[in-house]
C-alpha cells in the first residue's frame, strides 16, 4: 500500500449536516480523495464540494479550516489523509 500523508485533522463535526471541519497542513482541491482514520472508522471519500467560512472554494491551502460533507460520521481528532 502507498504511503499515505497526513493532510489535517478533524477538528469539528457537525451532526444535522453531516459535515467535518478539518484543519488541513497542506493544500486541498476539489475531487481529491481523502482517507479518514479514526477510532473504528477508516474510509475513504471524494470531495464533491468544500468550503471555507460557509462559502463554497474549489482549493484550500495550508493552514485553512474546510468544511466538507461525509458519508459517515467522524470525530475531533481523527486524522485525515491524502490518497
């Protein structure tokens, strides 16, 4: 299996959207995949769409916080990463 990089962490999740804010370390486009390990979960996603102050982007750089919609549900902490 490749080596994964860590790209952010989970910093927020927001139950009635199904969103996470993730704190991200490195740069961040739209239809990247991501992984996210976590407790029991470990999954991977696509990002269909992300924003940043609740207005959509189609990038991020480092340092920025996304929100992105997931398919499952995720907590504060786990750690995601670029496939």
């Amino acid at each position: 299996m490749a080596e994964k990089k860590e790209i952010g962490v989970i910093s927020n999740y927001f139950d009635h959207v199904k969103a996470a804010a993730i704190k991200i370390k490195s740069p961040l486009k739209k239809g990247d995949t991501l992984r996210f390990v976590g407790g029991t979960i470990d999954f991977e996603q696509k990002i269909e769409s992300m924003q940043i102050n609740h207005k959509p982007v189609v990038s991020a750089k480092k340092g920025d916080e996304v929100g992105i919609k997931l398919k499952k549900k995720v907590r504060k902490g786990y750690k995601v990463y670029k496939v």
